[in-house]
C-alpha cells in the first residue's frame, strides 16, 4: 500500500448515519458485530475481539438514564465503570510475590557439638539434634519446631505473609505466617553453642518434614542447608501486551478502548492517527476522520480481573493500518476554519449623513464556505445600538427601512462597511460609537497548516486544557486577483442562482 492511499470517507453528517434501536439501547450483542473469526487474530489479541462478554450497557441506554434522573448523573459514570468488577485476587489463578529479604534458620552456621564420654577420652564432635539445642534459656524446648522456625537475625517480616523455604525438600516450600500465634517476632535465642537476636516465625503448615525415620540429628541437615526468602511483597500483574495491529477488521468489528468513556455517543466525529504499518518505510503517520456508529460497555467476564471498558465501532472501514501502540483516538473533534475573532467599534453613527461608512481595522475579513451561489460567507456581523444590521448584495435591492449593509474591498484587501441612503437601505441613527462589528481576520492559502501544527487556544473554553488538529488542514485560497475576476466574472453571472444539470454543463 503506497503513501497515495486515500483515507476512509465517513458519511457526510449525522443525519446519514445508518442506526438501529438494538444497537443503540443494547437489546442484546449484535453477534454479527463481534463475531470477527478468531482464526484470523494472533493468539496474544484474544481478548481484543472477545465474543464472550456481558453487555452492560450501551451509551444511549446511559444518556436516558441521564435525562430521566438527573441526580444520579454525577456518580453514573463511576458506577457503570466498577460494575460487575472481579476482585482480582479471587479472578487470578496466578499470583506473583517478590521476597525482599534472604535469611537462614537459626544454628546453620553453629560449630559441631562437642561431647567428652569419660575422664581421660578424648573429645569428639557430633551433629545437633534439631529439637534439643543443648543450651539453657526458656526458649531451648522451641527452636526450629516444625511450624516455628527462628531465623538467624532481625528482620521486619509482616503477619500474614509469605514465607519460601529452599533446600528441606524436592521443591522449594510455599509456607504463610499463622497471624493469629506470632506473637513475638524478635527475640533473644540461645542454642546449638550460638546465642543472640532472631526472628521468630510461626508458620500455618510444617517448614521440614519430622518423618520418624530420620532421628533429630539428621534432621538438623535442614538447618544447614535451608535458604529462608521473607518479606513477601504481592506484585499485579500486568495486562498482556497485544501487538496485532490496527485496521479495517477493527472498524467491522468493536475496537476495545483501554477503559470506560461515557461521553462518546453514536454519530460523534473522532479521528485516528498513528504509525502507519502498511507500507515499508517505518515513522510514517497517518490519520483518518471517522464517525461513530456504534458505541457500548462491557466486561468481558473470561478475563481475571476486568473491569467495564467501552466498545466502539466505526461507520466506515478504516483505510490505513496502524501499529497498535502508536494509536491515539481523539474523541473531542470540533470543525474549525480560519480566521481569528475581533470586536472592534467602528464608529458613531450620524443620522443626517448618507452612505456613511467605516473601514475594518485588521484586515483581511475572513470568508469561509455556505451552500449559497457565491459559494462562501463573510464572518461579520455589524451591530448599531446593539441591534444586529445584515449585510446585502447591494444597497439597490434595499428599502428605506431596512436595517442593512453592503461591504467593498479594495486591491489591498481592506474591507469598509457601507450604510444606505434612507432611500436605498436605513440611515444609521445618531449615537456615540454606537456602531460596532465582529468579525474574524485572516484568510488565504496560510490557513492550510500542517498536521499537528496548531498548539495553542486563544481563548480556552472552560475544561479545555490543550487543542491539536491531528488532520492537516485543506480548502483555504487566497482571493481572485483582478485579473482573474475579469476572466471568471463572465462564467459566474451564466450560473448564478442557477442549478445546472451535468448534461447542461
């Protein structure tokens, strides 16, 4: 696909949108729209075109209630999005812990217990039985039972955590703290020739196997060689990435945005635009005007843990495809045309002079289009004690009474503003600058920039926090020279205020 490709034509306005009352008020899951053959999606999107969710609602369904209880429209939102939430921890069948301390059991590193049989015999050197440390002190009858393990100093080992135990079986021990008996978590310990500050855990299952077939002094093999991992810290997991990309099977079926957003409605104008994966040369961005067609909210109950998240679907395919992660849908489009909004005073209207006029300060006066003959519509509005004035082809076709204006402008591009006679149009009554306009200044070919060029609000609308045009803009020319009025005048007056048919032309 070559950069030449043109991008997707959504219908002309809203009131050519294709609807139906199922869709709409989400009677029930159009199957025919989210049913988008799996076979054809990379395993990994899965859950990017699930056709096993439960409707919750759609947007119109949202607005109704809205509009039938406005009390509740600040909090419907919220609502809607936390219905029917999995809580995670009963949704996962996989959880994931980070242990942020290594430890070992108490007595791993203690010097072979010495033993003297008689008077004159020589000292040997034997392992310690694990339940008998040999030392005195109150805590002798309890270091390194089978659900308490003392550990080999201080550590800040939350209640109701996790313990991992290496090196006492086959596979490492998953063991959780029992809340409910450790007590006292740092205390003085004596035993196996050792003494000095551990940790006290007391465990809900066994941390070794006391088996009868392995006397206490094997056992303390244990000791030794157990590898203790505390401080359990649950880590959440994250969503899967998914990296099929974007295009026109997305516009056929639902797109899933990544959370709920309740103020897109079907008929909105919204525009896509990202890296283009279509054509070879990578950092190519494209953009696209569409129109929603469709718009609901759902959980898809077959992931763990998922929350309410808003379905879109648009009135026509998209034309490009795009890389998924690069992709931004603007939902706040607004048409804008050049011109930038002055208000000025022109004057003081003098009822015993005829044909008085004032000329506009910032030239040039914005034009933008109207289906009218001339094809275009000035953006002034003039106002005489604050009564709105209309402007007029010419001052000929007006009576003494009519409250009208006609414009000239000269080779420069500087606009004045002209008033009847009392004969041809009305006078402009007597006042003190009582004469005033608004009009927006600025017109031509400049006001075709580019993509992304435009940063910056003049005046900021209350909640508007930044602007863009994600789309460069088009249809801005600069005004006919006097020679090419000459060459065009003749072709203009043949079809003015005229329809003409194809065959005719």
């Amino acid at each position: 696909m070559s950069l030449e490709t043109l991008a997707s034509v959504p219908p002309p306005n809203t009131l050519q949108l294709t609807r139906d009352v199922a869709s709409a008020f989400g009677v029930s899951p159009s199957q025919s729209a989210t049913t988008l053959a799996l076979r054809d999606v990379e395993p990994n999107a899965r859950h990017a075109l699930s056709t096993q969710v439960d409707l919750v609602s759609a947007d119109a369904s949202l607005q109704t209630m809205k509009t039938f209880r406005p009390s509740i429209e600040a909090q419907l939102s919220a609502a809607t999005a936390n219905a029917g939430r999995q809580p995670q921890a009963q949704a996962q069948s996989v959880r994931v812990f980070a242990f942020r301390s290594k430890a070992a059991p108490f007595g791993y590193n203690a010097p072979l217990r010495a033993t003297v049989p008689a008077v004159g015999s020589s000292v040997t050197y034997t392992e310690w039985d694990i339940t008998s440390p040999g030392g005195t002190g109150s805590n002798d009858i309890s270091i390194q039972q089978p659900k308490t393990l003392f550990l080999d100093a201080e550590y800040v080992v939350p209640l109701d955590s996790w313990v991992v135990i290496e090196g006492t079986a086959a596979t490492p021990r998953f063991v959780r703290i029992d809340a409910d008996t450790n007590t006292s978590t740092n205390v003085a310990t004596a035993g196996y020739g050792l003494s000095g500050k551990s940790t006290r855990l007391s465990l809900t299952a066994n941390w070794y196997d006391p088996g009868s077939a392995e006397s206490g002094i094997l056992q303390f093999r244990y000791v030794r060689a157990a590898t203790i991992y505390v401080q359990s810290e649950e880590l959440t997991l994250a969503d899967e990435p998914i990296t099929q990309n974007i295009d026109r099977r997305f516009s056929e079926a639902r797109l899933v945005l990544d959370g709920l957003y309740d103020g897109l409605v079907s008929g909105r104008w919204a525009i896509v635009i990202g890296e283009r994966a279509d054509i070879e040369v990578p950092g190519v961005k494209g953009a696209e005007l569409v129109m929603l067609a469709e718009v609901q909210h759902y959980i898809d109950t077959t992931l763990p843990g998922d929350t309410t998240h808003t379905y879109i679907r648009f009135a026509q395919p998209l034309a490009f495809t795009y890389k998924r992660d690069t992709v931004i849908i603007y939902g706040n489009v607004v048409k804008a045309t050049h011109g930038e909004t002055r208000n000025e005073t022109l004057g003081a209207g003098d009822g015993s002079k005829v044909l008085q006029s004032f000329a506009l300060r910032q030239p040039p006066l914005t034009y933008v289009p109207s289906p009218t003959p001339a094809g275009a519509e000035s953006t002034l509005k003039v106002y005489v004690n604050d009564v709105e004035w209309h402007e007029a082809d010419a001052l000929a076709d007006l009576g003494r009474r009519d409250r009208a204006f006609i414009t000239k402008t000269d080779d420069d591009g500087k606009t004045t503003v002209v008033f009847g006679n009392g004969v041809q149009g009305a006078r402009l009554p007597t006042g003190q600058d009582n004469v005033k306009a608004v009009y927006r200044n600025g017109i031509g070919a400049p006001g075709n920039v580019r993509a992304e060029q435009i940063s910056l609000l003049v005046t900021r609308p209350l909640g508007a926090k930044d602007v863009i045009n994600p789309l460069a803009a088009s249809g801005g020319a600069d005004k006919e020279s006097r020679d090419q009025a000459r060459k065009n005048a003749p072709l203009a007056v043949m079809a003015l205020d005229r329809l003409v048919s194809v065959q005719d032309y």
